[in-house]
C-alpha cells in the first residue's frame, strides 16, 4: 500500500501474495494485486474476529478529557483481573495515550506472517495503539481522512488477537469518522458504553453520542459518570459534627462515628447529573466512579489505579459497573439492549 501507514512485511513470511511473473505485469499492477490480496486477508481475518472474540464493546464521549481512555483501560483491567482473555484496542490515533497509562510506552510489538502481535499488559491485557506505531511520539499525527480510514480498518484487520471474551474499543472523544469506520469494519460489536463528567456541558454532549449510537443502531449499553465525587477522610473525638468548606464555599457536616471517624464526599463538579441523564435519555446507568487524584498520578506513572490499589475505593467501582456490563452481554442484544 504506498500511502499506507502501517504496512509491515515481516521477512520469511509464509503468506506473501502469490508470485505475478507475467512478462507484461507492470510494476504497478503487480502492487494493486498485493494489494488486492492484502485486502482480501484482511477482510478474511475481520470476519474470523466475529467468531474469536465473545464481545467487543466501544467506549466513547461526547466531550475530550472526561476521562474515557482512563475507564476503557479501567473496564479492560477489571474484566482481566477476573481471568478473562481481555484485548483493548486504542483507536485514538492523533492522541493514543492508553499505552502510558499501562506502562507500555516502549513495548516491542511482534510481527508475525503479516500479523501485529499485541502487546501484554498487567493481567494478561492484550493491548493494541496506534502509539506503537508512531516513530516519534512528540510529533502531531496528521492524517488526511482516507489515509486515517485505511489505516484503522488495517488496524483492525492486521491484529492477531486470538480468541478473547472481551475487546475494549478506545476511540478520540466525539463521534467522528473513528467509531464509524470501526463500527461499520468490525462485525458483531456488542454496544456503547458512554463516560460523561457531571458537568452540564459533558452531559449535553453525551446526547450526542446515545444519538450517534442510535444512527449505527449499536446498542447503549450505558452511560458511566466519571470524576463524581471526591471523599475525604479523618478522624476526630467519637459522635460530634464535623464541618467542612466545601467547593464554593459551601460548608458540609457530618457525624464521626464511635471510633471518632468521618467522611465527607465533595462533588467536585456536581452529583448525580449522569444518572439524571441516563434516566432523562432512557439509556441504563451503569455507575459512577469516584474522583481519585490517584489517577491521575497512576497515568502518569504508568501504574492504573486498579493495578496500584486492586482494592480500593475505584477499584470496587469498575468491579461493578464491570459486572452490570457483563450482565447486560451475557443477557446477550435481546430486545431490551437493541435500539433501533
Ligand atoms: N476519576 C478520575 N479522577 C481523577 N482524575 C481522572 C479521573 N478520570 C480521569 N482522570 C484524569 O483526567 C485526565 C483525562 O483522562 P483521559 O485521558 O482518560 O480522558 P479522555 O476522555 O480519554 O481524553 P481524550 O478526550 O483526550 O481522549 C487524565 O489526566 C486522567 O488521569
Ligand atoms: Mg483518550
């Protein structure tokens, strides 16, 4: 493919395109016919992922930065670490940043019989980014449509994933070009997960993308509010009312219980609105999860939070909206889960 941007001819490999040695086969039409043959695997290998992987489910927002690649990561962690063959594809090819946030930035990726192996994260994670193939990570990706296009259908097509029971899907916020071209590659995708903040403004754009969901009749499975509140804990003398100044100056109260410990939650952005919203648009609510500084130091430090504190407070909350989403894919795309 000569404009193609992840083209890999791995030396010694046994499914090179047949020879074309016809005196009068120009150069050029012996590269459309590789091409051709190239294409045709590629599609080959794209039904064959219907059957191989159990369920492939989509993560996406409506607004940037709500934290969606932090819980595709998250929801692919949490499926692992209860022994299932988990795969998360990163889709974001101008910003992948789920290598990072696994420690993954310097993987060497395998490449076999004209197959990308992917790359192994914590829990057995199969992981798979367009940051692996980007030479130089400080330099902007900037792709013309098609050549974005193409490139995420090979991509797709070129990844030996094996079987899995689950394939994670991160994609760029919006409902761009990205979720399309996948959702119109990829056959059998389960559903949508949407991440929103509580913000208005989050909320709004999460309309969009249940809407988005709607056009390419994939399923909501449902929506999840991330950076919900922040707790903060102390201890102080056994059942009195402590007071704290809360975001915009707001005091909160609780009580210490006998052992002199309180807890107060701040909604840093506001509380509820995703559940709200959820409700309003008629799609399930799948959880929140806490605002965790922890998180963010985990993404820089390429630990995630469910890896440096498998038992904490965020890890619980993936663990069950993991479980509500499992639910819903074992219940299967019956009629409660198909929209049309
Ligand atoms: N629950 C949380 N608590 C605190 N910080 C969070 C939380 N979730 C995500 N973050 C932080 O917010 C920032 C954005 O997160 P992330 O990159 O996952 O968002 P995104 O929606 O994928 O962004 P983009 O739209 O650019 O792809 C990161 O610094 C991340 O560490
Ligand atoms: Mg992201």
């Amino acid at each position: 493919m000569a404009d193609s941007p992840v083209s890999h001819h791995p030396a010694g490999s046994s499914q090179q395109p047949p020879e074309v040695d016809a005196p009068d086969t120009s150069h050029e039409q012996r590269a459309q016919m590789e091409q051709a043959y190239q294409q045709m695997q590629r599609k080959m290998r794209i039904s064959k992922m219907d059957e191989g992987i159990k369920h492939k489910v989509m993560v996406l927002s409506g607004k940037g930065g709500v934290g969606k690649s932090t819980v595709a990561t998250g929801l692919a962690l949490s499926l692992a670490r209860q022994g299932k063959k988990v795969g998360l594809m990163d889709i974001d090819i101008t910003g992948p940043n789920v290598p990072k946030m696994l420690g993954l930035e310097n993987a060497d990726l395998n490449v076999e019989d004209g197959q990308i192996f992917p790359a192994i994260g914590p829990h057995g994670l199969e992981v798979i980014s367009m940051a692996f193939l980007i030479e130089d990570p400080d330099k902007p990706v900037i792709w013309r449509g098609p050549i974005k296009l193409g490139a995420i259908q090979q991509f797709i097509g070129d990844v030996a994933w094996g079987e899995l029971d689950a394939l994670i899907i991160d994609f760029p916020p919006g409902t761009s070009d990205e979720p399309l071209t996948v959702s119109q590659s990829l056959p059998g995708i389960d559903g949508v997960v949407i991440v929103t903040t509580p913000q208005e403004i989050a909320l709004l754009d999460s309309r969009k993308s249940i809407n988005f969901a709607k056009t390419i009749s994939i399923p909501v499975l449902g929506v999840i509010e991330n950076m919900s509140g922040y707790t903060i804990r102390g201890t102080a003398e056994a059942n009195t009312i402590i007071s704290v100044m809360g975001p915009s100056g707001i005091p909160l109260e609780c009580e210490t219980d006998d052992e002199g410990n309180w807890a107060l939650t701040l909604n840093v952005f506001k509380s509820g609105g995703g559940e709200e919203s959820a409700k309003e648009l008629d799609v399930p609510f799948l959880g929140s999860l806490p605002f965790d500084p922890g998180i963010v130091r985990g993404g820089d430090d390429g630990v995630h939070r469910i890896v440096s504190e498998p038992d904490g407070e965020t890890a619980q909350a993936f663990d069950s909206i993991v479980a509500r989403i499992t639910e819903k894919l074992e219940r299967g795309s019956g009629p409660s889960l198909r929209i049309t």
